[in-house]
C-alpha cells in the first residue's frame, strides 16, 4: 500500500486491532508505504488454473484493505498480480540508505484462503477451482487415436510434426503492429505516476506480440523517459533511466510467457490505463449470422462468387472471427456452441494464418 502517512498507519493499527481488518503476520515499512503479509497454515501450489483465481482474491483484498482512512491516495490502489516482488527486509528504500526497509511482526496469525474471504464483506471469489485435481493425462492408446483423430494421427505420428503449443502453454502469435504504435500513443497520453513503469513492460510485451526487434522496442522505451519523468508528482518518486533499464529486463525473461500473461486486465490494472474489453457489438451468435448473411446476400447482387451449402464449423469459426476480430477463442466457444476443440482446430490468428 502507498502513499501511508503517519495517521494513516495509526488508522491500519487501530483496525487491526479492533477487528475492522483483517491482521496481518507482518507488516513491512517500505518508505512511503507499508507491505502486509498473510502467512497461510498451508502452502499453495501454483497449477495453472489457480492462478486466476488467486490473484482475484488478491485484488478483493487489496481494494478492502487500501481505502480513504489507510492512503493518502485511496482512489489509486495498484492491484498487483500474485507474482508481483517486493522490496527485501533490509535493504534500502526509496528513501535512501539511512531509511532500510524494517519489518514488524504483529501476530502469530496463519490463515486460510477462506479466513482471507471472509474478511472482505460480499466477496465473491469462488474458490472451488482451488480444489480441483490437475487434468490427468489422456490414456487413449495411439492405436485409438488413430481412430478417434486421424488428422492428428496423420500430421504427428506419420509426418512428425511438432506439437503446437497453446497459449497458455507459452504460444505466441504475431499481431499487427498498429497494436504496438496504439499503445506508444497511450503511453504519450494516459500514462500517469503510478503507472509508468508497468507501461514499459507493457510495451515489451505489445513489441513481442507484434514481432518489433528487441532493439526497436529498447530505443522507444528510453525515448520515453522525458515524457514519463515529467509525470513526476513526489519528489522523492522521479522516473529515471535506470527504471526503464529495469522494466527493460522483461525483455530478457521468458519472452513467450510475457507475451501472453500480460493480458489486457494485467496491463490495465498495473498502468492505470482504461482499455474497455471488446464489446463484440453486443451482438448474439444469431445476430452475428444474420449480418453474415445479408453480406453474403449483398455479394450475390453486386455479382461475387458465394459458396452455398450448409454451414460448416470452419465457415462457422471464420464468420464468429470477421465479427469478432478481437475476439477470444473462448468466447468464440461459448457464443457459438462449438466444441473446444473444433474451435481450436479452424481458429486464425490476425494475419489470417494457423496458429
């Protein structure tokens, strides 16, 4: 939590106190802020189908806990992922060496999932998918498969082709790179103090999914650094050249993870910049195909070649997508009925080409 002055630390301990909040194990004094921290009685395994889950229930907690009586600035609370790092114990603040960040114990207190819950009045997290077992491996037999999936028996098991990786398996794809020079102008015109820093590794990663040259992406982050300076609102929190030269070392990580884990929420809740979800025109499934029609109907009178015929799932997936063309793979499933994986199967990316 930032912006914690003195009369909001004493506001957090009287309600740590008193109950109104839930008390953490540690508090830590950062600088111009504290940190909190929960232990829990049990660790958390991080599989994949948590992570979203958590980091929900993170950001009910943080919004519960950062408010008008505990910041100095209760309407810009930074909702950070459950990734996010901290400053060591120990080590020196923003506020120089003599003021190392010092950390106090202020109970003995271990929690649940559900203790954190039910300190958040009206949260709304489920936490069932916590307790759902990890998909087991499939064991259909290569001879049933040759069966049930001769596309796939053919291209991997006869040709040898290598086995695509989804998204969440760390597949990219290339997007347009107006996508990248879009997030250069919000940078220029939206981002504010509290938000500069994460618009850099933002635009990491929109360089990544848009295939610009590390170089490039390196030479537009640090020509932004006058303009992200100028930001300044505290003095002792300037912009300078070594935090980009920080926010830089995205770059370095697992390129392919940044690309993907930096969806739109993560980059709107981490830079302070709005950027409204793709409202699909509001359109249902039989919207979307009663416009698809009157185009094709339109393209019979200005004397274009139409296929007729039934339509199939491919033709299905394309028309979902020219009407969607922001869209996601799972609302395409959701809004059209199709299976999972025939959606997959006949998805494009933006350069109308196979993932």
């Amino acid at each position: 939590m930032d912006y914690v002055g003195k009369q909001q630390l004493k506001n957090l301990l009287k309600q740590f106190g008193n109950g109104v909040q839930l008390r953490p194990t540690y508090l830590v004094s950062s600088g111009k802020g504290v940190h909190l921290y929960y232990f829990l009685q049990e660790p958390v395994q991080l599989y994949r189908n948590r992570e979203e889950v958590l980091a929900e229930l993170k950001e009910a907690l943080i919004r519960r806990l950062w408010n008008d009586t505990s910041s100095i600035r209760p309407d810009s609370p930074d909702i950070i992922g459950i990734y996010q790092g901290f400053r060591c114990v120990g080590s020196q603040s923003k506020l120089g060496v003599d003021f190392p960040v010092k950390a106090y114990k202020l109970s003995e207190n271990r929690y649940t999932l559900e203790d954190i819950k039910a300190s958040i009045p009206s949260c709304k997290v489920d936490l069932a998918p916590l307790y759902e077992k990890p998909r087991r491996k499939s064991t259909v037999t290569l001879e049933e498969a040759k069966e049930l999936y001769p596309e796939w028996y053919e291209k991997r098991i006869v040709q040898g082709e290598p086995k695509q990786k989804s998204k969440k398996q760390g597949g990219t794809w290339v997007c347009n790179e107006a996508l990248y020079e879009w997030w250069k102008r919000k940078i220029t015109e939206e981002v504010k103090a509290g938000g500069r820093y994460f618009s850099i590794m933002a635009l990491c990663s929109y360089g990544l999914k848009c295939g610009i040259s590390e170089q490039k992406i390196r030479r537009d982050a640090y020509a932004f650094l006058d303009h992200l300076e100028s930001l300044t609102e505290d003095e002792d929190n300037h912009f300078s050249r070594a935090d980009v030269k920080d926010a830089l070392r995205a770059l370095k990580g697992d390129r392919k993870r940044l690309s993907t884990i930096a969806s739109r929420e993560w980059i709107e809740n981490n830079t302070k910049v709005t950027i409204p979800a793709n409202k699909r025109n509001y359109r249902k499934q039989e919207a979307h195909l009663y416009l698809a029609r009157r185009k094709k109907e339109d393209m019979k009178v200005i004397g274009e070649v139409v296929k007729e015929g039934r339509p199939t799932a491919e033709r299905t997936v394309r028309e979902w997508q020219e009407s969607h063309p922001a869209g996601k793979k799972a609302d395409c499933i959701r809004e059209t009925g199709l299976a999972k994986h025939t959606v997959h199967k006949w998805w494009k990316d933006i350069n109308n080409e196979n993932i």
